[in-house]
C-alpha cells in the first residue's frame, strides 16, 4: 500500500523537475540570484526523488517517513506553480500590430510587480527546500528513514523478510464453507486433465485481488482427480510481496522431487542449510523460471467472479448458517451490499464477519456498514485483508503508472469512464510524457493498456476497432484508492458521503451528486489544478481563483451559462476543457484566445452552432470535438490538431480544402459533402488526403451520390497508415491500395457496390478486425474463402438488393465473434447461409427483419449449427 501512496510525492516532483530544466535553460530570462536559487531547488529535489523512488519499493513508511514525503510532495506542487506563472508571465510572444503593441506595453507595466513577487516566491522555496532537507537529517538521518522503511539494503534477513500473507489462510478453510468453487474447479481440472499425452500443462488463474484464485487453486490441488496418481508430481506454493527465495525453492524442490528416486528428497530438506542446496544446480532459478515461461505460453484463463447466485449462497450462509433465513427487512441492503463486494468471496468473507461479529442484526446497523464501508476498509481488522488483498495487484506497479491508479479516484462509484477522456487528462496533469519517440498520448495509450492487462480496470464498452471505450473500477477497489488519494491530498472529494476534513491545500477537487456547497467559499481554490463534476455543479463557481488550474471537466452541467466561460478562458494553464452536454452554452467568448496552453477542447452536446474566430488562435489545440459546428476561417492556423469534428465541404465552402491541407499532424479526418462535389475539389480533397498521408490513422469520407462515382485514386502516396476507414460513395472498383491497408482495423462501406474480386481483396487484410456493409456490394453471392478474414471479429451486412446467399468456407473467419445480417431493405432477402458450423469463435448471431416461413427455417438451420460449436453460439431475431 505504501509504495503506492508514496508516488503521490514522487509524481510531484518528477514532473516539477522537468519544468526547472527547461526554465534554467532560458538564461535571458533570470536576473539576479534566481538562476543560482532554482538550480539549489532542483539539485535538491532531483536527490529527493530518488529517495522517494526507493521508498516507492518499500511495503511500509513510519509517521516521520509519511511527513516527509507530505513536505516534499507540497513543496513540489508549489514551486511548480511558481515555475508556471514564471513562464506565463516571461515566456512567448506579445503579438504583433497595434492590439500586440498595446499588450507589450500592459506587459511592461506589469512585469515588474510579477517579477518581484516570483522572486520572493523562488526565495521562499528555496529556504523551504532546504528545511525540508536540514529537517530529515536532523530527526532521521538517511539510515533512520531507510530502517524504518525498511529499505537497508538488499541483504534482508530471512527471519524478519516474511510478511504474513492473507492468502496463506486459504490452506485452512472449512471446504464446506466454499461456495462458488465446484464448477470452477471442475472447469480448470477438465483443462488439466484432457490430452494428458503432452505432460505438463500450465493454467493461468489471473484477475484483481479478492477474487478467489488461491482459493480455486488450492482445491484443485486437493481435489481427489489431482491425488490420483495420474500425475508424476505436485506442489502447491504461495508467493507473498516478502519473500525468501531460497525458502521458496526448498519448498518447491520438497513437492516435485518424485519419492523412490535417487535424489529422493523428504520432509527434511526444509531444515537444509543453504549450503547444501549449491548441490541442486540442475533447479537453479533460471532454468525455473525457463520452464515458467514455456509453461504459461498461451494457457490463461480468466477467472470470473460469483455469480448473483453464488455470492448470495456464500453471503447468507456464513451470517445464519443457510440460503433462505435472512430477515425480509434486510433483504434489500444486502443487495445492496453484495452489490459492493462484486462477487469477490474475500470481500464477501470479510464483510460478512464483521456483520456476524454484531449482536442484534439491525436494519440501521446493516444499513450503515453500507454506507460507510469506506470507513470500515480502514478501521475493521476483517476488512484490512480485503484492503491487503485488493493491494496486491496493484502494489508491483512500475512506479510511473502509480499516480495514473489514484486518478481513477476522481470518479464516482459505477461510473463509465471514457478511454479517451482519461487519456488526455492524464496528459493535461503531466502524469506522462514523451517516451522514446513516442507522443505522451501514445505513452498513456500504454499504460491504460497495462491497466485492463492487469485487470485493474474492467471493461464495459468495446469500439468496433477492438479498443475499449469505457472502462470502471471495482466498487470495493474505488473505496481503496479513495482513502489513499484523500490520506495524501492527491484530491479533495465533495457532495454525497464526502465531507473534507484536511486542511491541507487543496490540489484536485471531484464534485458528486447535486451538492448545495458554494465553491467560492466552502474551498481555496488558488492552488487547484484539477476540477471535476459528475452532476450539477453549484451555482456559484470563482473560476477568477483558480488560476493554476489544467483541467476543467463540467460535462452535464445545467448550472453553466455563458458568463462562466469568460472566467474559465482566463485560465492560462489550462489544457483540458470539457463543456459536453452543457446544454446552456449556445457561444464561446472572443477571449478564448487566451487559452494558449488547451489542447483539448470538447464542446459535443451544447447549443454552439457558430464559432469565434478566436478560436483559431488556439497553437497547442490538439483534439477539438463540436459535432456539427462550422470552422472559423483561418482553422489552418491550428496546426497541432490532430482530431476535428465532423467538417462539411461543398462547392461554396470548397476554401475548407485549403484549410485542411495546414493540418500538417492531423490523424483523425471526417468529411461530409451533402450536396456533392465537382471533379476539381474533388480531386483537390483527394491531394489534400496525399500530403495528410503519414499523419493520417482514421478517414471518414461521406457525400449523397453527387459526385457521380469519381474515382478515389491517389497520385503517389495514399493514406496506407490509416487503422479507421469509413466511405459513403458510389465507387466503380476498389481501388487498388486498399489491398496495402495493413494497419486497417475497422472498415465501413456505403453505396460503394462491390465486386466479388473486391471482396477478395478486403479478406485478405490481415488485421481487420470489424467490417460493416451497408448496401455495399454488386454480387448475389457473398463468399468467404479458406483464411479468409484472419482476423475478422464482427461482421455486419446492413442491406442489399435481392436475395442473397452466403457461404462460409472451412477455415474461413477462425475468431469472428459476431455476425450481424440486417435483412429489412427494399427487396432484400436472405436465401442461405452456409458454413456457420466452420466459425470457431462465433458467440452471437443477430438478424433482423421480416417473420416470414422462410426466415423461421433459416433460424432453425442456424441454431441447429450453433449448437455445436464451442462457445454454443446465441442466435437473436429482431423483427423490423
């Protein structure tokens, strides 16, 4: 836990040093002793953050340690504020012309009261610097710290390494008790058991702490399949954040050595001195770890959680002994409750105790563990090994990903978190950054990636190019990180259970629920840098104090109005700015332009239909999202864009072309022609794409018909990067660089009547994941050849004319999951559809349209093939 709460300080300082390298290195720009008193504050945070980063593998800190990170940690937030407003006020252009002639002079009048406050500030920082560092010596001392962190170097005792580990309890558990465990157990025995011929098999039990692996593995162990002889060996051993290594290997070379043999090694071999293990050299770490690892190659399996079934069995059973005796009253709060626990046994186990531990088994009781299970996750002894357990996925963390773990802290219970949306906030906190030859965008694409791998963070919402949309935290896991952000001063949160208590400076603020608190007095919000509601804010909010702030999140707030956002764009350090579903904000003011550091701005779901040409002055706006709004003239201007809404071209707007071709870093394109285009632009939007080639990941194309089947060829270099194509034209023939898209994951055609030699060509795209056909193709016959669609997961056929037959050969779409046949327009019909029984993976089946006769026996024919395929497929008609 401790090593998670100590990047609190160390994120801190990590990106405040970043910011003095770059300050140092504008020498004109420093008078004075401020250069010689920065460089002291950055040589002594730089050794502070290695301490912070060894601290970070330590398991527990003591109260001096605690302290010290808090001062540190504080220490950086300030001086980062300092170096900020340093640069807003020294740093950049004024403008040029009269209006920049009138701002240099408003400058000069006053630069020089900045420049003496900032001095002061620098002074100020550099005598708390070096407090913070006389401070540690004078109580600690380096070898104090370390001690007491247990940090003395890597020659730690066996006797005093071992940690008591939750898990260990597993072994000692009544099996009348486990609920849940049968068919799970049976599931993983049969994987263990079928073709037997290959010897050792490896399954991987994975999940988030709690969840019942130990408990699972044990039984299997002990299951009578497994003690029947069949197997040459077994050993059953638990791993815990302490550990000794050697301790581990005696343990495991005591189980696996076969009894009889000439190495025959008995109970005994516990009580070898480490000596004598150098005669084992044939288990030497490496080759252990070597056999691991061929082992694990491609045998994970996922363990799920109890069911609402199961979870309730195991709930009700361990407070009154059997299912179907719980009081009427307290029916509906242990739903409530169970719903908490996520189907975790060990939450449930803990939990449950602490019930069982009361005397009278009352509503008001019931009903206040509920909604304080927060509180007990840090007082009840039961509930510390559900807090240990749950830590336990998390606490190998690399320590840059720690700090992106208590963002998540910031969002309410059950709510859908979007991938992008906590991407590009993670990159407005400077939480990451550029990384051998990567964006920081790209970096935090990582690491959410790492966070689903670790199962973290559960999906809910897959995109149809296979990436995950929105994600949640387990409700047991929110209250966790909630209690170590707020121990830490990483957010301050507001409205519903929350009530603060710190008196600390408040750094990020989450608003939940409808809250009656006033923002302009219930908070300081000077040193704020992050703002977030999830509901509706007050009515009163001093945007004007806080001017640190980097992110603004005010989706769903009715409360806004225009007038905020006047306040809000003089936020110079803002870099994130979500107005979505504002439904009050019908125009952005002019002084938006003084937004200079956005880089994303959102404005989905307000009434703005006319944009300021302000906006253009915006250099760093990297993703700008609108909907249907039109562009200001001059948006070529941006040219950091990389996503734009939806831009409509016509023959009378046809200067957006021009525009476009600016974007040189545009990745994400959306053009919409309602009226058609002439041959010139077109062929000029077609070299407008050309010269985007090697930016663009995602074309979007779409026109009613009007360009009369103009060809989509390129002279030399066609986007052949792109991941995302969408097309609504009628085209003659494919064209032929399509068949070089090998980055195409998701694929969308309209209008554009396909031949049977292009689809052909699209079955060959090697990582196309999701293809959609909307009146798409020409042919009657729709074939899907041996290997055809390699990767295919989702394929949707929405429309086409006449009937239609399809035939799926063997070897043909091996991991398609669903496939969707829309049979409701004009004169289609679905005649057949051959060789569903050849597609391994298929999960669901959905087709929609008319009940007819013939529809019923295609279905018939359907789930008759369905049922023999492995994942016993679902076969969904909707009537249309």
């Amino acid at each position: 836990m401790e090593a998670i709460v100590v990047t609190a300080a160390e994120g801190a300082v990590k990106t405040l040093l970043g910011k003095l390298g770059s300050v140092l290195a504008q020498q004109n720009q420093l008078v004075g002793g401020v250069r010689g008193e920065l460089q002291y504050i950055k040589d002594e945070l730089e050794s502070m953050n290695a301490f912070l980063q060894n601290l970070a593998t330590a398991n527990s800190h003591d109260v001096q340690v605690k302290i010290w990170m808090k001062q540190v940690r504080e220490m950086a937030y300030d001086a980062e504020d300092c170096i900020d407003e340093f640069q807003h006020h020294f740093g950049g252009s004024r403008g040029d012309g009269i209006m920049g002639f009138l701002r240099r002079m408003k400058y000069i009048l006053s630069a020089l009261n900045a420049r003496h406050r900032i001095v002061m500030q620098v002074q100020e920082l550099k005598n708390r610097a070096q407090d913070v560092s006389d401070r540690y010596a004078r109580y600690s001392g380096a070898n104090a710290i370390a001690a007491a962190s247990g940090l003395q170097g890597s020659a730690i005792s066996t006797s005093n390494c071992l940690a008591l580990d939750p898990r260990q309890a597993i072994g000692f558990i009544q099996e009348g008790l486990l609920v849940g465990i049968d068919k799970r157990r049976n599931r993983l025995l049969k994987y263990i058991m079928e073709d037997y011929g290959k010897q050792l098999r490896v399954i991987s039990i994975f999940g988030f702490g709690g969840l019942g692996k130990t408990t699972i593995a044990k039984a299997i162990c002990d299951s009578p399949q497994s003690k029947s002889g069949q197997f040459q060996c077994q050993a059953f051993v638990t791993v815990s954040q302490k550990f000794d290594l050697k301790a581990i290997l005696r343990d495991i070379l005591g189980q696996l050595i076969p009894h009889g043999s000439n190495q025959h090694v008995n109970s005994d071999i516990l009580d070898i001195q480490d000596e004598q293990l150098e005669g084992f050299e044939v288990w030497d770490v490496k080759r252990l770890g070597d056999k691991l690892r061929s082992y694990l190659d491609d045998k994970s399996y996922e363990i799920e959680p109890l069911n609402q079934i199961e979870a309730k069995e195991l709930f009700f059973r361990r407070l009154f002994g059997q299912v179907d005796v719980c009081p009427q009253n307290l029916q509906k709060v242990s739903e409530d409750i169970l719903k908490k626990c996520g189907g975790m046994p060990l939450a449930i186990n803990s939990i449950t105790g602490i019930l069982a531990s009361r005397a009278v088994k009352s509503l008001v009781e019931w009903q206040t563990l509920h909604n304080s299970l927060g509180s007990e996750l840090d007082n009840a002894s039961t509930m510390e090994k559900v807090k240990h357990v749950l830590l336990l996925s998390y606490s190998d963390l690399p320590y840059h990903l720690k700090t992106c773990f208590l963002y998540f802290s910031i969002f309410p219970e059950d709510y859908k978190i979007r991938r992008k949306n906590v991407i590009q906030r993670w990159v407005a906190e400077g939480f990451v950054s550029e990384k051998r030859g990567l964006s920081a965008e790209q970096v935090a694409e990582s690491y959410f990636a790492e966070f689903i791998n670790r199962s973290i963070i559960q999906p809910i919402d897959i995109s149809d190019s296979g990436k995950v949309k929105t994600c949640r935290i387990h409700d047991v896991m929110l209250e966790v990180i909630v209690g170590l952000s707020v121990e830490q001063n990483f957010v301050s949160l507001m409205g519903d259970q929350y009530v603060r208590t710190s008196h600390d400076k408040v750094r990020r603020v989450s608003l939940h629920g409808s809250g009656s608190y006033n923002l302009s007095t219930s908070l300081e919000l000077s040193h704020v840098r992050s703002l977030s509601s999830f509901g509706d804010m007050p009515g009163v909010v001093c945007f004007n104090k806080a001017r640190f702030l980097r992110v603004v999140d005010l989706e769903n707030c009715e409360f806004l109005r225009n007038h905020h956002l006047k306040q809000i764009c003089a936020l110079f350090q803002l870099k994130f700015l979500s107005l979505r579903n504002g439904h009050n904000i019908n125009r952005l003011p002019r002084n938006i332009r003084n937004l200079k550091s956005l880089k994303t701005l959102d404005l989905r779901g307000t009434c703005v239909d006319e944009l300021p040409g302000s906006l253009t002055e915006l250099k760093h706006l990297e993703h700008f999202r609108s909907g249907y709004t039109y562009l200001p003239f001059g948006f070529g201007k941006m040219k950091s864009i990389q996503s734009l809404g939806l831009i409509e071209i016509s023959d009378d707007t046809s200067w957006r072309i021009q525009e476009i071709e600016c974007l040189v870093q545009l990745k994400k394109l959306r053009i919409r022609s309602r009226n058609g285009l002439n041959k010139e632009n077109w062929e000029s939007l077609l070299a407008v794409i050309e010269k985007l080639s090697r930016s663009l990941v995602s074309l979007s194309i779409e026109t009613d018909g009007r360009t009369f089947c103009l060809p989509l060829d390129f002279a030399s270099s066609p986007p052949l990067l792109l991941q995302s194509f969408l097309l609504y034209e009628k085209l003659e023939a494919l064209p032929s660089w399509v068949a070089s898209l090998d980055n195409l994951v998701k694929l969308t055609l309209g209008g554009t009547q396909l031949k049977d030699d292009d689809i052909q060509v699209l079955q060959k795209l090697p990582r196309l994941f999701s293809l959609r056909l909307w009146f798409a193709f020409a042919t009657k016959h729709f074939v899907v050849g041996c290997s055809g669609f390699p990767n295919l997961q989702l394929l949707a056929i929405q429309g086409w004319d006449g009937p239609l037959e399809m035939t799926l050969e063997e070897g043909s779409m091996q991991k398609l999951h669903k496939l969707v046949l829309v049979v409701a327009y004009r004169s289609s019909t679905l005649k057949s559809v051959k060789g569903v029984r050849y597609l391994q993976s298929l999960q669901t089946v959905e087709i929609r349209g008319k009940s007819t006769e013939p529809m019923e026996a295609l279905l018939q024919e359907f789930r008759a093939e369905a049922s023999h395929l492995p994942h016993h497929p679902t076969v969904i008609f909707k009537k249309v």
